[in-house]
C-alpha cells in the first residue's frame, strides 16, 4: 500500500497586491506505489480540499525517483472566470491531429544484394569496402532515401493547468520514446519533441497547446550481411566485421550484430493527450 508524506521546505505559494493568496502547490513524496495511478489516488487522498482558501485543482506527478517512489505536487488556485461564457468546461476534448511524411535520409553499411562484377575480393555486402583487414578495414556505406515521418496534436487546455509542475513533467518527456502504444503506435515507434503555446488574449481561460511528435517504425527482419535481426524505431543496430580468406580471396564476414537502447522510455500519459 502506497505511503505519502508532505514536504515541508519546498512549498510554492503566491499572493497579489492585496495580500491574498492566488495559488499554491504543495509536494508530497509517495512511497511503495505500484504505479502513477495509485502515487496520485494516495495523494488525493491524502491532501486537504483547500489551502488559503484556495481549492484543490489538481494532483500532478512531478517526477518519478525510481520504481515505486513519485514526487507529487497538489495544486491549488483560485478558481478563474472565463471573460466569454463556455459550455465545456473541461479540456478533455479530442485533439487536432496532424501528419506530415517526408523525404530523409539512412546510412546503410550492408546491401539487401551485392554482385560482384570484377576482381577477387568478396566484400560480403558491406558497401563502400576500402579492401583492407583487421584494424584498417572501413567500410564507408551510403546514404539512401527513407521517410521521415511527424504528427502534431494541437489541443485546447484550461492556463490554470498548464504549471509549473506540468511544464516540469513535459520537458522531462522531450526526447523519450513511447514505452506502452500511443495513438495507434507500438512502444518503441513516436519520440516526443516538445510542446508550445502562446499566451492568449487578456481574461482568456484556455490557449491553444500544440505537441510534437517524430514517428521511426519498429523494424522486422533488418538485413546485415547474411543475417536478420529485428529492432525498435529509435534502437540503432551496428554490426563489426573482419576478412576470412575464402578459397584463396579475401572475403568479408560480419562477426557481431547488435542493437542498442539509445534513447528512454517513458509514458506520455501526463502529456494528457
């Protein structure tokens, strides 16, 4: 069972020119929670309905220390009155999406087939063989087409939620990959690259969020030299290789395939989308 505790040296609170508090967030640290859901149900449960007179807005996560440990920050605000009357009050609606596939380019260092035309060197399908073994053999690769592909969500959000706790969460997010399925993609596939926004007109209570997104397919089968091996969109798959002599021709042969993690998982949930 998840336990919270209230942090006492980090509170944020603001007042206006009459002395009247206008906001306040308070952090707390949970222990033992099985995941975000549970971290922010023993917040909730936890915090007072008000403070200063301020109601509760919100419980926000502000970071995850490890596995079962999350900062959670619960927001108070006064409440805001929109200038122009809106029957949603809420900004859970729908995003805008959209979607942009471009030209780009991949360095290839293993063709899909390779013919040999002339002379005795075997090059094994590396592209760009300088001929050489051991320390000296570079193969250079080539450049080819591949697309490049983007989504931008573009949503209506309440101001009162976008905090400093939410801004925290979201650039914590900015170069992270989808760790569960997102928007019809599978782990692994969208990175997210950041959010705008610009403030809106005086007295107004929502702006227009736009959030965006670089989308690399997973990938099945990848082709390195004779063999096959599958990856995530944003892993990198490299291969080493050496030159064997092959009845009496040099003959390059891949001696080790691997992918790397090079990028962090994560959930794109606080994201709210």
């Amino acid at each position: 069972m998840a336990r919270v505790e209230q942090s006492y040296t980090e509170h944020s609170k603001s007042i206006d020119k009459n002395g009247k508090y206008t906001s306040a967030e308070i952090p707390y640290l949970v222990f033992d929670a099985a995941d975000e859901d549970e971290a922010l149900a023993a917040v909730l449960a936890s915090a007072p309905a008000s403070c200063r007179e301020l109601p509760l807005e919100s419980i926000e996560i502000d970071e995850r220390a490890n596995e079962t440990t999350y900062r959670v920050n619960a927001i108070y605000r006064e409440e805001e009155v929109s200038a122009v009357p809106d029957s949603d009050d809420d900004d859970d609606e729908s995003p805008t999406l959209s979607f942009d596939c471009g030209g780009g380019t991949k360095h290839l260092l293993y063709s899909l087939a390779q013919k040999k035309v002339y002379g005795d060197k075997d090059a094994g399908g590396a592209i760009g063989w300088n001929g050489k073994s051991g320390d000296d053999c570079e193969i250079a690769g080539v450049d080819i087409p591949t697309a490049q592909l983007r989504e931008t969500y573009t949503k209506q959000m309440r101001i009162s939620r976008l905090t400093t706790s939410y801004k925290r969460s979201v650039a914590s997010l900015v170069g992270k990959v989808n760790s569960g399925s997102f928007k019809g993609w599978s782990a692994g596939e969208v990175m997210f690259l950041g959010m705008s926004y610009s403030t809106p007109a005086k007295k107004a209570s929502k702006v227009t969020v736009t959030f965006n997104f670089a989308i690399q397919p997973n990938e099945s089968n990848v082709k390195i030299g004779e063999h096959s091996v599958s990856k995530k969109g944003f892993e990198y798959a490299w291969a080493i290789s050496k030159s064997v002599a092959a009845g009496g021709a040099p003959k390059i042969e891949v001696e080790g395939i691997y992918v790397d993690q090079v990028c962090e998982y994560a959930s794109f949930s606080a994201l709210g989308l």
